[in-house]
C-alpha cells in the first residue's frame, strides 16, 4: 500500500471533492464500487436540512431496488421519495415534524428502515477499531446487495454543520478512502474520505443518543 | 478509431445500461467527462412522467451554479427545484399544469430556461449531419460552462415511451458513444448511446411542434 499519492505522485489530502480533478481521478481507479451507479441513479438531495437520515435512507432503498410505497405521480411505477418514506408504519413510530426539528439518531433511522424490505444492522463505531471498522465497511461496500449510511460529525472532516447522515458508493484501496455522496447536495459536492479520518468522525457521541454514532449495513431481503 | 469492442474485446451494443459491468467500465475509461460529477451531484428523477424538461433544466441549472429561486426549506441556501423553477417568469410563459398535461416542445423548454442566467442555444437536428452534429456535442460535452439536454424519441433506443429530453454527462471518443443521464430514474439507468443513434433519435418530428427534435446547449453567463 503506497498511500497518500495520486497516480501523478501529487499527494493527496484526508479528504478530496469531486469537483476536482484529482476527485474525478479517484473514482476511475477505485477497485471497489459495484454501489456506484445504482446510487447515482437514486441519488435525493435532502428535502430539509434535518432530513440527511430520511434522504441517504431513500437513496439506499431505491438503489437496491426494495419494493416502495405508491406513487400516484408515476403510476404505474412506484419509487421512495421523502414523503411516502413516511408510511403508516413509520409514522406509527415518528412523524415528519419531529424529524424536521430533530433528525434522527442512528438508533431511530435504523427502526424506520427496518419497517421495509431489508435487514438493518447497526455498528457503533466506538466499538470497532479502526482495522475491524475498515474491514466490516469494505465488505459492506463491495457486496452488491448491501448498502451503507454512515452517521458522522461533520466537524472532524472540517466541514460546517455537525451530526450527519450520508450513503457510501465506493472504496479506494490503495489510497484508503471511501466514497461519500453527501446528501445536503446544495452544500457540498460527494467526496473521497481516508477511512481513519471517517472512523474518527463517527467515534463522536451524538448528543441526542449520548452513545457513539457509527454506520447501517442494509441488505435487500429478495 | 476502433468501436464496437470493449477493453476485454466484448463487442459492445450501441446502447449500454450502466447497471452492467460494460456501462461502469465505459465510464472509466471516457476521456470526455468534466460534467459528470456536477450532473452526479444535481441529477434528480422527473417528478411527474411529463416533467422530462424540467428535471433535465434543474439538473442542467443546479450543476452550471446558476442563481437559483428562493428555498425556504434549506434557507439561506438556494437550489432549482421542479417547483420553484415555475417563477413568476416562467408561469407568465407557460404554468405546470400544462407542463403535467402536454410536456414540453424543444422551443417551450429553452424559451423557459432563456429566462434564468443562461444563454440557450437551440439546435435542431435535422440540420445537421451525423458528424456536424457530433461536432457539436462533443465540444459542449467536454466545456465545462455548457451543459447538453437532448430531446430523443425513446423508441429509436428499443425504450418504452415517445419523446424524452435528459442531459448528457459524458462522451467515449473510442466507442463514439455519449453518456445519457435519464431524468425517468425510477424507469431506466443512465446509459451509454452510439451517437448516429443518439442522432438518429433525435431526427424525429415531434408532433405537438410539428418539427425535428434536436438538443440545447445551456452556457453559464457567469
């Protein structure tokens, strides 16, 4: 492993946006994205700016093609969008105005998810270190039936903001960066993370929860 | 030249669905793609199955950075919607009921985006020929102040439905092939067209004007 090196020998920072060329250059050598292009196929802004969870959650669903709620704008198809998301199962447990005053914690977007078609494990990220936490996500990445959101604190990427919740669309070995499509899209564009740096931003107690943040595996039941 | 075969000598049809390993692997290896991760980041599904125009203008509008309407929900900052590109401008010009009702017309949909911070280039494809019109395409494909939506018949693609606008994102020089993100997300993948199809399905009359269909070239004023 020769980190930190672009394929031109141009070092390469924690973390680079894909408004840059060397962002662009990432993902054409990435070993690891059979994710990629369902998710950009799916890919939602977030409709509020307390619905990161809501919209990395529908992005995931669509992507991996989970049987969604009716569309009555394009029937006879049927797609998640940011409100049918809230079904009456959902709304059983939380409604559109809580989550649009306080988000969610990793624990309550886990419960909303689990109400479709997929199983969804819940990894606090204090309880890996930062090898079994790289493991455990490059093998959620790479596996074409599964999906990841990550919840993290903004903060330690450097970015504005704090608690937040993302899908990942790729791994970049050699440089061992994950892929991150940011879903406050008006905001900032998706970008490469070195995995240690992400680890460290998920290893921050979410003061919601007060337990660690972490990461969703998704897997499709069909 | 050398098309019609992949990197492992696979002959390659003249159209190409990115939910295969061919589709993902034509990307990485285009040379022509600078607007790819800004359409990434601004791609958003039609919201209804008429609304082909105006998800392809916000897509195009998002991704060029232009100035966009007032966003309550993300306020202070701003994005085009499908709903708030329907200014007091727009709807002077043309209301989305109609837009729900009719679609668009190639005129319609650059009269409309005429009224943001663009200029709008309309060409009809019937005047031009297969490498005129490959010309075209691949010098605003490849200048990161333009964006492309073409407006196609879908049935010259072996696709289900009639006329169809989307943008372009990219263009494989070796397969001659450009890269179609379609706004109908929740129907077909991105996917990667032969350009004398791409042509060919562009020199179609549209019935509601009565003339060629053809594609607009948006360049940011700023």
């Amino acid at each position: 492993m020769q980190p930190n090196t672009s394929p031109q020998n141009v070092p390469i920072a924690d973390i680079v946006y894909t408004n840059c060329q060397q962002g662009a250059d990432l993902f054409d050598h990435a070993d690891i994205k059979p994710h990629f292009w369902s998710l950009c196929r799916s890919f939602v802004s977030e409709e509020f700016m307390t619905y990161c969870g809501i919209a990395s959650a529908v992005t995931a669903l669509n992507s991996l093609c989970v049987p969604a709620p009716d569309s009555p704008q394009i029937y006879p198809y049927k797609v998640f969008t940011q409100d049918n998301f809230f079904t009456d199962d959902v709304l059983h447990f939380r409604r559109p105005i809580e989550v649009e005053k306080h988000g969610n914690t990793l624990a309550q977007l886990a419960t909303m998810l689990s109400l479709f078609a997929v199983t969804v494990d819940v990894i606090k990220a204090d309880e890996l270190s930062v090898d079994e936490c790289r493991m455990l996500l490059v093998g959620a990445v790479g596996d074409p039936s599964k999906r990841v959101i990550v919840d993290f604190d903004r903060r330690c990427l450097g970015q504005k903001g704090h608690g937040h919740f993302s899908p990942l669309a790729a791994f970049h070995s050699q440089e061992d960066m994950f892929l991150l499509m940011d879903v406050a899209r008006y905001k900032l564009p998706p970008c490469w993370v070195r995995h240690p740096l992400l680890h460290s931003s998920m290893v921050t107690v979410d003061s919601s929860s007060e337990t660690s943040r972490g990461f969703l595996v998704l897997t499709s039941k069909e």
